[in-house]
C-alpha cells in the first residue's frame, strides 16, 4: 500500500514539473506559430557567437557538450545539469527560465533570444536523456 | 635555604600554574571555526544566497569595503565579463546587506586589516587585487593559482574550505593538486 502511494506522489509530481513546462512552451508558442523543434534547439545550443570580450560562446562552454551532465561557470562553479531528465527541478518556473535567457542570451549573442529560439532551445532540453 | 620535604607546595604550584594556563588560554589556536576570533562573523541573507552564489561561491561581504560593493551592484550588467542583472528590489535589497556588512562595518580584525589595506581613492571590485590579499598569499605562486582543481584566485573554496564561512585561517589551508 504505502509503496504505491510513493508512486502516485512521484507521478503526480512529475506531472506537475511536465505541466509547467508545457504551459512555459505554450507561451512562447504564442510567438512561434511555426513550432518548436528539438533539432534546431540542438544546434542552437552548440553554436559559438563571439562575446563582448571576443571569446567563442556557447550554451554548451558553461553547461557542458551533454546538457544532462554537469557544466561549469567561468569562476569554476559547478552548474546542475540543464536537461529535466537529470534535474526534475528545471524548465519548471517562469520566472527563473526568463531571468536565466535575460542574462545568458545577452552574453552568448549580444542580444535577447527569440521566443522561437526559446521554445527550441526548451525542446531540445527535454528530448535529452 | 632547604627545599621542602613534602609534595603539598609542589601540587601547590601545579595546580597554580594549571589554572593560570587554562584561565589565559584562548579559543584561538589558530582553528577558524565560528567560535574562533580570527573568523569573520557569519551572517546570511535569503536573496543573497540565493542570487550571488549561482556562478562562484559566496564571498562573505566583510571582504570588501562598501564603495565596493555599490560600485558591483551598480554595474551587474557587466558583472566580470558577464551579465548578472537583477529586478531593482532584489538589487537594493542584496546591496543593503553587503554595505551592512562589508569591511569597513566589520570589526573582526581581519575584516578592519582588509580595509584598512585599501588606499581610500581605489575600489576594488577584486578582492584578490587588495593588498592585504597579495600579502597574505605573496608565497603562493601563480602556478598553483593556474591548477586545475584550482582555477583562480577568485576560487576561495580550493584551498580554503571554509571561505564561505568566513574562515580562512593558515593553519586550516589545503592546496589541492
């Protein structure tokens, strides 16, 4: 009885996780009629941009080449991986998402992402395993 | 003169010369933990810890002086080559608890020599830059700096495991490989 009750919790939860990511990418959907695509997330998240300091950037130069390991900040911190599959807790809270495509987005391409590169770029997160 | 036949004034001294050694004894024996004098007091801050410690450690604010600290939290856009932005709110709240508790507001003497190191016309936004860092570690080469396990001088924690607890006593150093 009580292992099956572990089990609902666990579901619920992850559905839950899985609910609010989908209402995230139902967002930025709204800006991409196109839809997303987990393969040109991919190769977003791989693509080097030169930064304000002329370095070769990616997502992948501090989350590491496998978004389901662990990466590395600049100050040799480690970052949690990025991929849900190995960190339930990511791609779960609006407001965290936004702050972290703010900064990142800036630093890696000198611009603001698109909701289309957004919506990719979450796709391809979660088809990582 | 003749010296005494019995042990009594002998335990005597003893016991005197005990009690003097325990009542002079202090807790600094060079082990920086919260008890010692040496650390530098431990305080907290919910945004703190939550914002500032997701890409380095958390650098306890009794390392810098407060013009220091006003002078990051006012350029967070261009935070080391990186942008570490922040809502307005949060960003006033976390710069309050810094300048509370920055340098120049500690009276740990640690705290008072970093300081006091700073010529009054710079602001360093590199604790590593200070003076009274380079003359703590001027027998550290910079190839240890330069290690893998270590990666800079900004990476208080390789070396000093208790950096963030503001203990970074000499006796308490581990140089990794």
């Amino acid at each position: 009885m009580r292992r099956s009750v572990v089990m609902l919790v666990a579901l619920l939860l992850a559905g839950q996780a899985l609910a609010s990511t989908t209402s995230i990418l139902a967002g930025y959907a709204r800006d991409a009629p196109g839809g997303f695509s987990a393969a040109r997330g991919r190769t977003f998240y791989t693509q080097e941009h030169r930064d304000k300091e002329g370095r070769a950037t990616s997502c992948a130069t501090c989350h590491g080449a496998d978004p389901a390991g662990p990466g590395r900040t600049r100050a040799n911190k480690v970052i949690t991986p990025l991929a849900p599959s190995a960190n339930p807790q990511r791609l779960t809270d609006l407001a965290t998402v936004e702050k972290w495509f703010t900064r990142n987005c800036q630093d890696v391409l000198q611009r603001p992402c698109t909701a289309q590169e957004k919506g990719d770029f979450i796709t391809y997160l979660q088809s990582v395993r | 003169m003749r010296l005494p036949d019995t042990p009594l004034p002998y335990l005597l001294l003893l016991l005197v010369f005990s009690a003097a050694g325990l009542v002079l004894a202090d807790d600094d024996d060079g082990d920086d933990g919260p008890r010692s004098a040496r650390a530098l007091p431990q305080v907290s801050h919910p945004q703190w810890k939550q914002e500032c410690s997701s890409c380095h450690m958390l650098y306890p604010p009794a390392l810098l002086p407060e013009r220091s600290w006003r002078a990051m939290m006012g350029g967070l856009d261009a935070h080391f080559g990186e942008n570490a932005q922040l809502d307005a709110a949060t960003r006033d709240n976390i710069t309050a608890f810094l300048v509370a508790n920055s340098a120049d507001h500690t009276a740990a003497r640690r705290a008072r020599m970093l300081a006091r190191s700073i010529p009054a016309d710079e602001i360093p936004l590199r604790i590593s830059t200070t003076r009274y860092f380079r003359r703590k570690h001027d027998e550290v080469s910079t190839e240890v700096f330069k290690r893998a396990s270590v990666g800079s001088a900004a990476n208080c924690v390789a070396c000093h495991s208790g950096a963030e607890k503001g203990a970074f006593s000499e006796e308490t150093v581990r140089i990794p490989r």
